[in-house]
C-alpha cells in the first residue's frame, strides 16, 4: 500500500511510474485523490485493498481519499495539509487491520503540514510511531549494497555527543538486530559499530566516548548474544571487503551513516522504519517540488521501497 504524501511533490508521479515498471509483479494500492495523478496515468478505483488483485496489468488501483481539489505541482496546497495527514492513518489501519501487507510512504513536506494542519510531529517516522503506540523506533537506510542505521538523526552535530547515550545505542541495536531478523529473515544478524570519534577516539587520544562506554556497552551486548563488532573507524567501515563482514552497520550520527550509503548506491536506497509492528518503506528522497509535474522524476528509489517492502512482509 502506498500513501499518497504531498500531492504536489514527486510522490504522486513516482507511485504511478513504479507500478508501470513493476507490473502485476507485486499488488499495489494507491491511497490518495486520483485528480493528483500524472495527466495519462491508467489506474482504477477500487473499494478496499483487496480488490488489487484484479486490477488489470499496468493500471494502478487506487484507494481514493477526495482531497477536495487538484494539484498544482510545486505549490503545496494548505487546504491539502490534514488530508495528507489523514493518508497516512488511513494507510496505517489498513495494514494494522491486515488489508494490506506493508505500508510504502511518499515523500510529504514537513513544513507544509505544519503550516496547513499543525502537525506536531518531526516527520513521517515520528508519526507513524505515535500512530502504532510505540516509543522506540530506528531509521534504517538500506540497498543491495548497505544497511546503515543512524543512533541519532536530525540534530546538530554539537548536540550528538549529548544525544548519544548507552540506553539509547542499546535500543538502537535490539532495534536493529529484531528487525534484521524479523522482517528481513537474517537469523543471526552480524552489527559493525561505528566509533563516535576519528579513529574510534585512538585509543583516547582523539576522544573517550569509546572507552568510557561504547566499547563497554558492546561487550556487555556481546556477552547476551548480539554477535557485534566495534567500535570501529568509521573511515574503513563501508569498503567492500568491509561490508562483507556485517549485515547492517551502526553509526552514531546522521551524516555518518547517510553519506556512504548514498555515495554506494543513491537512486537505489530505501528508508525503512525498525520497531513498528507493521512494514514501512519509503523512498530515500524527499518532495522535490523544483521537478515535480515536469515527468523526470527518477522512481528507482520508489520501485526499490516497494519490492523491499513486499520482501520484507513475506520474511515477517
């Protein structure tokens, strides 16, 4: 199932591009006011997700939620603003109330809900964790290539080493190795941990974070079973003979963890929310209005979020 997200952003292009390429291969829904779908899109409304199945091969099903008026690409609408929101519930629902095997998000523009409905949330992830009764939630970046999970995200740098603390790296690792082997069929999940400093603080000499509990904290992890490794340089962490020996790595701030992954592999990386009790996917892009509506939006990263999705539902 895919919600709709900013119907004047790329999201609506790429859904419709990415079930023409990927076919009957895997069922899919659109969730959103069909208004806001590209000029020549085949889809056909349908009355529950089920009815997907018999779709035609290359038309979109679509699950309508009447927005009240169309879309102007690169002008989010205020009016438009609780609508998105309400997207995204709806699409919660259904894959909590099993119509729908994993829920895929498009982009939505954070400030324009804010603006529009009051949302009260950082993002999508945020949301979805409120929506599901949970607390704790990891955001993973993932391709054929690399996971990599951040332990802190949208923050500032000088505020990481004040964030970054050894309850929440803890979670971030159960988090990590649960999803791994829960959604992604890995039975024995295999952690790198990043240092926080160069070097992974050389030995105290470029910071103490390492030895004063990171490393401390991944023995005592070691001992309960989580096969971990680390606190390693995160300068050799993402080469290839180095990503042979892990299946997903932890770093300790966003850039960290983002840069490799989208120098490795950029059109092709998905975001994927750990610790819900349901799948998300999104793709790794966000709204961009400058080309939205002008038909070269790339739906690689959209076609990857959805067969990443439907993969991981048939491995939970």
């Amino acid at each position: 199932m895919v919600s709709c997200g900013e119907p004047a952003g790329v999201g609506p292009e790429v859904a419709a591009r990415a079930r023409a390429a990927i076919g009957n291969d895997i069922p899919i829904v659109w969730v959103g006011d069909p208004r806001h779908l590209p000029a020549g899109t085949a889809f056909e409304l349908i009355g529950a997700p089920q009815d997907a199945t018999g779709v035609a091969d290359g038309v979109l099903a679509v699950l309508g939620h009447d927005f009240g008026s169309a879309a102007t690409p690169g002008q989010p609408e205020p009016d438009h603003a609780q609508h998105v929101i309400d997207v995204i519930a709806r699409g919660v629902d259904l894959v909590r109330a099993g119509q729908a095997c994993a829920l895929c998000t498009a982009p939505i523009h954070k400030k324009a809900l804010m603006e529009g409905a009051g949302f009260a949330y950082p993002g999508h992830t945020e949301y979805l964790a409120a929506l599901a009764g949970v607390r704790d939630v990891v955001m993973m970046l993932a391709s054929d290539t690399l996971r990599v999970v951040p332990a802190t995200i949208h923050i500032a740098l000088e505020q990481v080493p004040v964030q970054l603390t050894p309850d929440g790296l803890r979670r971030t690792i159960e988090i990590t190795s649960a999803g791994l082997r829960d959604q992604f069929g890995i039975h024995a999940p295999r952690l790198a941990i990043a240092g926080l400093n160069p070097h992974a603080g050389e030995g105290g000499a470029m910071g103490h974070q390492e030895i004063e509990w990171i490393l401390p904290l991944i023995e005592t992890m070691k001992a309960e079973g989580h096969d971990l490794r680390g606190p390693l340089p995160a300068d050799t962490m993402f080469h290839a003979q180095a990503r042979a020996r892990y299946d997903a790595a932890i770093a300790m701030y966003h850039d960290q963890a983002l840069i490799p992954i989208k120098t490795l592999d950029f059109d092709r990386g998905v975001n994927v929310t750990l610790g819900l009790p349901f799948v998300r996917t999104s793709p790794d892009h966000g709204t961009a209005f400058d080309i939205a509506g002008k038909g070269i939006a790339n739906p690689t990263s959209m076609i990857e979020a959805l067969r990443l999705a439907h993969k991981m539902a048939a491995a939970s």
